[in-house]
C-alpha cells in the first residue's frame, strides 16, 4: 500500500501539469510526476509504464533544451 502513494502522488502532479499555461513550467512538472511514476511501477514491476515514462521524460528533456537554448521559441501562454 506504501509504494500506491507514490503511484497516485505521480498521477496528481501529471494531471497538475496539464494545468500549468507555462510550457516549460509543464515539461519540467510533467517531468517529476513521470519521475515518480517510473518510481512506482519499479516498485510493482511494471516495466512497459516505465518504458513509457522514461520515454515522456526524455521527450520533455528534449523539449526544454530546446527552449533554454532558444528562449525565442517559447509561446508566451498555452490558453
């Protein structure tokens, strides 16, 4: 039951992302549910949803290199 908090810690802070205008404050708080969601389906032995968190973090890794080394680049808001 201790390593379910996690996985349902990880889904609140997802879902909180999709929330957020700022596209890279979403990639980065997108990047730490996913984090914790790869925490917990280690922890289960889930590893196709670690797989495919793995992959999301790599996708906003990606995402906000991209940004820092072209701020230009980044909308202002996401409305």
């Amino acid at each position: 039951m201790d390593h379910e908090i996690i996985g349902y810690l990880g889904s609140i802070v997802i879902a909180i992302s999709l929330l957020v205008s700022n596209i890279t404050k979403l990639r980065y708080l997108n990047s730490v549910g996913c984090l914790m969601m790869v925490v917990y389906a280690l922890l289960i032995g889930a590893y196709p949803v670690v797989l495919m968190n793995c992959i999301c973090i790599m996708i906003n890794i990606y995402h906000i290199v991209k940004v820092e080394r072209n701020p230009k680049t980044e909308p202002v808001k996401a409305d």
